[in-house]
C-alpha cells in the first residue's frame, strides 16, 4: 500500500509541474556516463546524471535547448519541444578529439601549456574581480558508506545501528548570493536525511575557487606560485560550444599532500576554467574533484557542476563518500570596470610586443595604466597583475572592515527546511536517486516509524534513561535546570592521580552554569579533594563570570580555599603523565606546594587583537614532603627524590610557611590580525599576525604579613609563517629579568618548560625537551628562543606514500641562557602526524657547545590545525 501511495504521489507531481525530459548518457562504446553535466540554456539550470548515468528534468511546456557534457567526451546539444509528457531522449557522447596546434616542439623548447598557464594564471584575478555579485539555487547531495572497521569495534558498531551496507544520503536545496570582493550568502531551504534530522546540518557549499591561490590549504594550478609546484604538459586543443579549448595535464612537482594531479582545460582568448578534473591527497585521503563551467553572460564562465569522491582510511575506519553539487537560475552582475576583452601577452613568448607595450606604459603612473587596461587594448602579463593588485586592494578599502576581512559569509536554516515530504524532494530533486540510494530512504521510513512509537509512549523508549541515576554520582554527568540553566557533576575518575607528596588522590567537582543572555552568564562550583597517603581533604569554590559582546569579551573569576600546585605555575608537568612515570618508572618529576589563597582574575578581550590578564593573589604557603614511596615495579634504585626541586641557583629550596600577597598584568598585541566573518561574528584567522607580549609581575611585601618583594618583567615574541615550498617556521623568543629581588621563595623564581618524561603534553614551540625543570630557575635575566622548521620533504617524506599519508619532518632548536645554564641547547628532529595525531621527536642538548644528553618524545602533532 505504502507503495502504491508513492507511485500515485509521484503521478500527481509529473501531471502538476507538466512534463520534461528523462533518459540515459553513454559513450560511443555504449558505457554508461554517471554524473555527467546536462545544462538547459533556456532556464541557467545545471543538472547531472546520476551513478547509474540516468536523468531527468521537468520542464513546463516549451522549446529547449540541452547541453550534455561529460568530461573527455564533446559536448552534444539537444533540441527538444516539452509538452505535458516527459520525453525519453538517450544520448550517446563522442570521444572528444583532440588536435595539437601547429607548433613546433623540439629538444630544449618550452612546452606551450606554459604559455597557456601563464596567461590563464595572470588573468585568475579577473576573474574572481570580473562578476559584482550573482545568485543561484543549489542542490546538493551528500553519501556515504563505512566500507570497513576494526573488528574490536564491531559490537559498538552493531549497538549504534550503523550497517557497513547503508548508504547515507543527505539532500538539500540553498539560496547562494555572492557580493564582491568576499562576501557569501546562503540560506537553506530544504534538507533531506538519512540521519537524525533534527540535528543534521546540511552539507555545506563549497565557497573556494580554482582562480585563488589556495582551496581547502592546497595549492590551486592558477595559484601565482603554481610553477614552483607543478609541471604541465599541453595536450591538445579541441572546438566545443564555439570556443577553443586548450586541455592541459597538472603534474606535482613532487607528489604528496595539498598538490593536485590531473587535468584542466582553459578557454583561449578568455584564459577562463572550461572544465577541470583534479585528484589531491589530504592526510592519507584521497579526494577526486570534477567541475565544470558554462559561460553564464558572454565572457563570464562559472560552475555548474561540482562532483566530489573521497575515500580513505583513519584508525581503521574505511570509508567513501560522494558529494554532487548542481547550479540553477544563475543571476549574474558584471563589474563595469572589468566589462571588457583583454587579450593577454606573455612576455617570454611575446618578447617584442611585450617590450612594445612596456615602452608604451613606462612613463606612466598607475592611473594611466588602469585606463590602458579597461581600453581593451593588449597588456602583458605584468601590467595586467599589477593593475589588478591596486585594484583589489582599493576593493578591500571600501568595504567594512576594510582588508582585515577575508570572507564574509552567512549561513541560515529556514525553519521549515525539515518539513517537506517525499513528493516535494520528487519535484525538485534534480538528480534521481539510485537503487542504492533508495534503499537508504526506505530504511530510514522504517527508523522514523520507530522513533515514532518511542516519542508516542510505547515501552520502547524505556530503553532511553533521563534523570538522575545513582550511578551518575561515579561517572558524572550534566543536568539541564530550569531555560538556561545546566548542573554538572564530572567524572571523578578521570581526576584520580597518583604522587608521591598525596599518594592517590581524587578531584571531585559540581557545577551550576546559566546563561542569561547573549551578553552575560555565570558558573560557579566547589572542588574537593581527597589526599589518600596524607589522609587530608583540600579543596577550593571558583566563580566565573562572563559579560559582554564575545569580540570584547570580559571574564571575572575567583577561586578561593586550599589546594596544592606546581612549583611552576604553567605546570609543566601533566598528572596523568606524573602518575605513570610515579607507578611504572619510579620518577616523581612533579614538585608541589600547598596554599590557602584567594585569587582574583580579570580577562579582558578587544577583537582578538588585544588581550589583556591582570590578576592578584593573596596566599599562605606552605611546604609539602613525601609521604608514600609506593610503586608498581620497584626498580630498587632509589629513583624517587625528596619534593623539594634542585636548583643551581638556590641550593637549598625548602621554605618557611609564609604569607604571599602578589598582583600582576600580561598583554598580548597582535596587530595584523585576519578575520573571517559568519553570520555577522568576525571570527580570528589562526597565525594571522605575530604576537607581542609583555608581563609584569609583582610581589608586595608587608601587606597582610606579605613576606616577598620582587618586580618582575617578561617580553615575548611569536610569530607563524610559510617560507620556500611548503616550509612553515614557529618561532618564539622570550626575554625578562627580576627589576628588584629583595625578599623571594623558589616558588617565584622564574621557572622554564622542561621535558623529562618520554611523554610532552606541551607546546612543541615554547618548551624544551630535556631541560630540568628546576635546575636552571632564574631570579635574575634570561633569555629563551625556540625554533621549529617544517620540511614538507626531508629524509623519510621523500617516499611518496609516507608524505601523502600526510606526515611531516620538523627541525627544531630550543636556547636558554642564564647565569646558570651555560647556554643550554637543544638541537632536534621530529615526524609529525603520524596516525594523523602524534609526533615522535629526538632530541640532542648541549651546553657551551658540549654534548650532554640525548633523548625521545612522544605527543600530539605540532600545528595539528594548520592541517586540514
């Protein structure tokens, strides 16, 4: 019956909207095409065939011309005459002949593909500059399938109801609207789903082109920098559609990640995409990119067709995915100052024009060149790249936010975009489904008919625990209150440590958040803490208060009780670290202190660009001992050591209980920082601009029995940038110095991020690998430089498949130089993103120019996201 009702439902759909064309799309060989590109002239509609290579457009009654176009294959034009019926029209598409100009080609002769890429890569910035604004309707359809997974995973993979057989679909239907220089505008209309719809967000579209430099972090073939990258062969040129079209074969340089290899074809004269199909390889996955182009206005050519494969294999899990993109009622505005046909020249073919023209324009300042160009008149490659460049640029001077903003883009869900039905996505689908692809939604009528007796009391939803339950109180758990109110218990044990001052130890921590509004929200909780081997309970409340705009951000917090700490407050040694290397090393690298304090924090944010920390703290210290020497393998060596550090500097560092009253300030400046904008919040571009830090810290003697008196004051630098092919270089450098160091415990020397333990859960750049963690603490000047290179190919990257895989080798140097450390170097080497997520890292140290020590790492990628 539910059959029957569709079938019907479908009749009704075809008798309403009248009739249209349907059919196959094969070759000459009579293979089938799927995904090829049909484009109805009449109506700036865009369509493809499916994966079995089937179509069909409803069309009201009338003439129409359809393009069918398969990449490889010359395109064909139907005419056909709609009436209330569809029409089967089946197509076959001829191999499409490719003839090599009459150029001559000899040993020690440039291939003509570059004279065709230089032209086509000097006229890129025309063409992101060329259209004012345009609109379309999009339809875009994601699937997927798990092809495979780790067979230790196979009863969590059944319990979530993922059938490796399914295939996941999602459809839906936006509204584009593209501003120049940047801007984007989306508004989703309708989505379809095999998956929760309620919380499914639609696929987004893919707002990058080929014309800029860069799409999705991999080097576009139009790039400026793309002959640094690539080699291209010229393979032919071929009539189609009234232009020529010169096809050309992207070879990387050296195949790896975020280069593409394929083909593109280039409109000569107009130097525009014709058609493109490139493969790249991101992280070990591999990505296959079909697009093709249609001169919407005469000179104006844009996308139609966008078709994505992606498949690959992460930690065990292999999967496959399509994503098709078609483009229908394009409405497009052309700029006026660039509505005119230039004819390009390249000046190292065209040598004496070229000289010619460069003559003609030596004398004159930019403003004259700017007219020479919109005269129509030829220009050479040169002329016509600086020109754009002023252009641009004044372009991003008159928008709002002026050249601080990359993109601007917005993105809505209409609030009916879940509602419609079976019939809707029949009429407007562009892009039938296949078999495959309709067994999905089958099976997802079936799920929602479950979903539907859970929600309507049926004892299935018993099955489905809300509240609270009394384990809860062992694993934690969040409890919404009220609107906007939420209670927190957290997993207690994931705060259960081990050392050698508490023996095991456990954090217990609440939480009551709400939020009032956009502008203002508050958390606050205590934390207990239990000390097994002292037999002592600790523990501190914490307030935290939030207000204002989220570009200017202001947060109030306070904590105070009694607690213990690191000797150096940036922690640079992690409890889970700490506890394993105690258990299993008989290592107790972590030195503590206990407090009873209160503090007070103040954040303030301005745009990113600026951010200030002032804080103060008035506590009483006092000194902790060991109180257990337990471990798991007693290696009767007697590795662990007293809780008091060792210091070069200050031979014996125990200390007196003592009162400590300290206030403090850090500011942060970044003054070229980038944005990207969605909906409406500016959002920070990540390494945008170096960073500029001061910090000042002060300890005030007398005041509430305060027992130190110090001044303290660091400068710092950090800065992010690419240099060469693919090379990326961190650098940070900080340098301070104690301006009065009157009255001073070890806990306020100046303490440096060391590394002892064979596992780093800190910053590659800004910490050392073998360094002490106390030795070479300092209550006088210091200075502290890290360096890190990134090679995209260096010794085990010049393997193809290890650097696709996505891995990268990195040089390092770490320098510390105080009255104590002897100029401690550390020189090093390290493969990033293995698996994706780690590093391993080896490390040599040197002091005054002597080896010293060696040593291996192990943590998390370095740059982690910068890769994707």
């Amino acid at each position: 019956m539910r059959y029957f009702f569709f079938a019907f439902s479908m009749l009704l759909v075809s008798a309403s909207y009248g009739g249209g064309v349907r059919g196959t799309v094969s070759n000459d060989a009579g293979e089938l095409l799927p995904f090829a590109t049909i484009y109805v002239k009449e109506t700036g509609s865009g369509t493809t065939t499916n994966s079995e290579a089937f179509y069909e457009i409803s069309l009201k009654p009338g003439n129409y011309q359809i393009i069918f176009q398969y990449v490889g294959y010359a395109s064909l034009t139907k005419e056909v005459i709609v009436e209330n019926d569809f029409i089967e029209l089946n197509v076959k598409l001829q191999t499409q002949v490719v003839m090599l100009k009459d150029i001559e080609v000899r040993a020690g002769k440039e291939d003509p593909a570059y004279t065709i890429m230089r032209k086509a890569i000097a006229k890129s910035k025309f063409h992101t500059q060329q259209v004012d604004g345009y609109s379309a309707k999009v339809y875009m359809k994601g699937t997927g399938q798990l092809k495979d997974y780790p067979f230790l995973m196979k009863g969590q993979i059944k319990k979530a109801g993922i059938d490796p057989d399914r295939v996941f679909i999602q459809e839906s239907v936006s509204e584009v609207e593209y501003k120049r220089p940047n801007t984007y505008n989306e508004k989703v209309i309708s989505i379809y789903s095999t998956g929760d719809n309620e919380n499914t967000s639609p696929n987004a579209y893919i707002n990058g082109s080929f014309y800029e430099p860069e799409l999705a972090k991999s080097v576009s073939p139009l790039s400026p920098k793309a002959f640094s990258y690539y080699t291209f062969q010229y393979l032919g040129t071929y009539q189609d559609q009234g232009v020529e079209v010169s096809k050309i074969r992207v070879l990387p340089r050296s195949r790896g990640d975020n280069v593409f290899d394929g083909t593109i074809s280039i409109v000569e004269d107009y130097w525009s995409i014709y058609s493109l199909d490139l493969k790249v390889t991101k992280f070990g996955i591999n990505f296959h990119i079909i697009q093709v182009y249609k001169p919407i206005e005469e000179g104006v050519w844009l996308p139609v067709t966008h078709k994505f494969h992606v498949e690959g294999k992460v930690l065990g899990f292999e999967f496959e995915g399509d994503y098709l993109a078609t483009l229908s009622d394009y409405k497009v505005t052309i700029n006026p100052d660039l509505d005119v046909e230039i004819e390009v020249v390249d000046e190292k073919v065209e040598k004496e024009l070229a000289e010619k023209l460069d003559n003609q324009v030596k004398s004159k300042e930019e403003q004259e060149i700017q007219e020479l160009l919109t005269s129509g008149e030829e220009v050479t490659r040169k002329q016509l790249k600086k020109v754009l460049k002023a252009y641009e640029k004044n372009e991003l001077k008159s928008i709002d936010g002026g050249m601080d903003i990359m993109a601007n883009r917005t993105f809505k869900i209409d609030s009916n975009a879940y509602e419609h039905d079976s019939t809707y996505w029949a009429k407007i689908r562009p892009v039938p489904l296949n078999r495959g692809e309709q067994r999905g939604y089958d099976i997802l009528d079936s799920l929602n008919q479950v979903r539907e007796m859970e929600e309507g009391g049926d004892t299935l939803r018993n099955s489905k625990r809300k509240g609270f339950h009394i384990q809860d109180l062992v694993l934690g758990n969040s409890y919404k209150l009220g609107d906007k109110g939420h209670f927190t218990i957290r997993n207690p044990l994931l705060n259960f440590n081990y050392n050698t001052v508490e023996g095991f130890n456990l954090d217990y921590s609440l939480a009551y958040s709400k939020t009032f509004d956009e502008k203002h929200w508050i958390r606050f909780g205590p934390t207990a803490r239990y000390a097994f081997a002292r037999e002592k309970l600790s523990g501190f409340f914490n307030i935290h208060y939030g207000f204002g705009d989220k570009l200017t951000r202001n947060n109030l917090v306070v904590n105070t009780g009694r607690y213990v700490s690191q000797f150096n407050s940036d922690e640079p040694i992690h409890r889970y670290v700490n506890s394993f290397m105690s258990l299993f090393a008989e290592r107790n690298y972590m030195k503590i202190y206990e407090k009873d304090f209160v503090e007070l924090k103040y954040h303030k944010k301005w745009h990113d660009e600026v951010d200030l920390h002032v804080y103060s703290e008035i506590a009483q210290r006092r000194e902790l001992f060991n109180n257990t020497d337990f471990t798991v393998f007693n290696w009767k060596g007697d590795y662990f050591t007293p809780n008091a550090p060792v210091s070069l500097e200050l031979p014996d560092t125990s200390f007196p209980e003592h009162n400590a009253f300290t206030v403090g300030a850090s500011i942060s400046y970044k003054p070229f920082v980038k944005y990207t904008v969605y909906n409406g919040r500016k959002n920070a571009i990540p390494n945008s601009s170096p960073i500029f830090e001061v910090n000042y810290k002060k300890g005030i003697p007398e005041i509430l029995n305060s027992a130190i008196d110090y001044d303290f004051l660091e400068l710092g630098f950090k800065d992010q940038f690419e240099i060469g092919i693919r090379g990326l270089v961190d650098i940070h450098l900080k340098g301070g110095m104690f301006l009065n160091s009157d009255k001073m415990q070890f806990i306020d020397y100046k303490h440096f991020l060391g590394g002892r333990t064979p596992f780093t859960t800190l910053d590659p750049v800004g910490s050392f690998r073998l360094l002490d963690y106390y030795k070479y603490s300092t209550n006088d000047k210091y200075f502290a430089g890290n360096l890190n290179y990134q090679f995209r190919k260096l010794l085990v990257t010049r393997i193809p498949l290890v650097r696709m895989s996505g891995v990268r080798e990195n040089f390092f140097v770490n320098y510390l130089a105080n009255d104590v450390s002897s100029n401690y170097t550390e020189l090093g080497y390290s493969i990033n993103y293995i698996f994706r997520i780690f590093r391993i890292e080896f490390a040599s140290a040197f002091q005054d120019g002597q080896y010293k020590d060696w040593g291996v790492r192990i943590g998390i990628a370095s740059n982690l996201m910068n890769a994707f």
